[in-house]
C-alpha cells in the first residue's frame, strides 16, 4: 500500500476541461467526505463521494489511474516510463511500448483493444477501497491498520477481492474479508449488498484458503499465527474475524439509510461485535463517466 500512497498527483495530457495545474494533495478519504453510518445501524457503514467534482473528481482520477498502473506494473521500469509519457514525455516505441501495452490491458484495456466496460468499472471500484482502505489507519472501533493483501490486476481473476488485518486496541491480531463490487444500476443497491454477503457466506472459506496458505510461507510472527489459524477462526465465527462489502455507484443510488445494509449482519448473525460488519460505499456523481475518465489517463501514457 505504500507504494500506492506515495504515487504524484498530477494531470495528465492538458485540454480546456483538464488543465496541466498543481492539483490538491487531499487524501482519496478526504477528497470523499465519507459520512458515517447511522448509530441505530447493526453494520457500521460509511458513504462517500456525493459531492466530488471539479478540480477533486479530478485528483481522484489521477490517483486511481495511477494506483492501477502500480497494481499492474509493481516496481518495474514500465511504471517510470508510463508516468513520464502521462505527464507529457516521449512515446515509447517497440518493445518498450509493447511491455507498457501488455501491462495497461490487464485491468484497463487498449484504445484499440476495450474491455467491457462493466469489467473496467470493476476494477476502479476495487482500486477505490484498497486506497481508501490504506488510507484508513484508525477505524472507529479502535482498530488499527497493519496490512492488506493487493488487489488484483485482473478484476476477472477469481478468488476474494480484499483482506485486511488490523490489531485491536487489546493488541490481538484480527481480519476482515471484503467483497468489492460495482452497482449495476437496474437494482437496489441493498441487492447489490445482499449479493456480495451472499457470495462471502458461501464462499468466504475458499477466498481465504487461496490467501492464507501462501502466505504462511512468507509472514512471520504474530502475523504468521494469524494466517495459519485464519480458516479456524472463519468457521468459528471469531471475534478475530470480521466481513465487509464495498459498493461503488453513481450518487443517485446512494442508500438512503441502514436497511440497505441489513442483509450483511443477515448472513453474518453470528459477528455480533461493533465493526465485525462493515461496509463503504462510494456513491460518485456519474460513476461510468468517472471511470472513462481513469481509463483516458491510464491510456494517455501510452
């Protein structure tokens, strides 16, 4: 997540609409102004991104495109050369530019070669919750980030979408499985979140089997017990484990109250613990159109 964090914030090909200026350096969290949940609310919740326009839908847009291009491209030399030809350096040619179009088309596409434009959203809503999620280093229960598992470059890849693993304020190592998805917006976003506890309830214990058994072979200490015990602690509904599902929509579909959330701790009766539930949701104005916007600066490096 760091590398993702420390990303430049810039425009990328100049226009009227998108001028080459200096753009707010605001956290993604702060740029949404998430409003927390309602007190009464069995699953503590969080919406954000209603009002972003402007100069901040924009930043918002250039992070997004420039943590995909972290996601895809890790620390290689092809990241360096795509921000460079972004922010207004030479084409590449060749195999060089041939590595940065192999890269680019996991999650986003090519001009010349688009993806469906629903996988395209998908992806930008899962880069949406790791920033934000990264961003968040203290939760409202006391908890505090340590580490998250990477998002997938292939929103098509199988297999869970997001884990996190905080220490509570007691110091005992806990996790939360999320379910990341984009609102279709023929339904009620409440079926959108009924469908993706759905899909952790019944399918929670191989998203975190295909996560938890390669990373024993890497983590260590506390953290290494907590991988090892994980598929124990799910099955034994822990007090050590914990769900969450992040919807990305346009604002219009914004829930208007906990109800639409009411499905989670439906499937979930037995994570009774504040924040063992939890959901965010990031209701954009135009959520599609926004995207494009991403893919156009993720492509104006090529």
């Amino acid at each position: 997540m760091d590398s993702i964090n420390k990303c430049r914030i810039v425009p990328s090909n100049p226009s009227p609409e998108h001028p080459r200026t200096a753009m707010p350096q605001s956290p993604l969290s702060a740029l949404l102004a998430f409003e927390p949940s309602d007190e009464r609310s069995l699953v503590e919740y969080e919406i954000g991104g209603i009002g972003l326009i402007g100069d901040d839908r924009e930043a918002a847009a250039q992070m997004i495109a420039d943590d995909g291009m972290v996601v895809a491209c890790g620390a290689s030399s092809v990241l360096m050369r795509w921000r460079d030809r972004r922010d207004g350096g030479v084409a590449q040619e060749g195999a060089r530019l041939e590595a940065l179009r192999t890269f680019m088309n996991i999650g986003f596409g090519l001009p010349d070669r688009q993806k469906n434009p629903d996988h395209v959203q998908g992806h930008v809503a899962e880069l949406l919750w790791s920033r934000v999620i990264g961003e968040r280093r203290t939760c409202r229960d006391g908890r505090a980030f340590v580490t998250s598992e990477p998002i997938k470059a292939d929103p098509l890849e199988p297999g869970g979408d997001g884990l996190v693993v905080y220490k509570s304020d007691a110091g005992t190592l806990v996790f939360r499985l999320w379910e990341i998805k984009k609102h279709d917006s023929s339904a009620r976003v409440s079926q959108t979140i009924n469908r993706a506890g759905k899909q952790l309830k019944t399918r929670g214990h191989e998203y975190l089997a295909k996560i938890a058994g390669p990373s024993t072979l890497t983590a260590t200490g506390d953290l290494a017990e907590l991988y090892d015990s994980m598929l124990d602690l799910w099955f034994d509904r822990s007090s050590r484990a914990g769900v969450g599902v992040a919807v990305s929509a346009s604002d219009e579909h914004a829930p208007t109250g906990r109800r639409a959330f009411k499905s989670l701790r439906t499937h979930f009766p037995a994570f009774t613990e504040t924040g063992q539930t939890e959901s965010l949701v990031f209701a954009v104005p135009d959520f599609p159109g926004f995207v494009n916007r991403v893919q156009e600066i993720v492509w104006s490096g090529l």
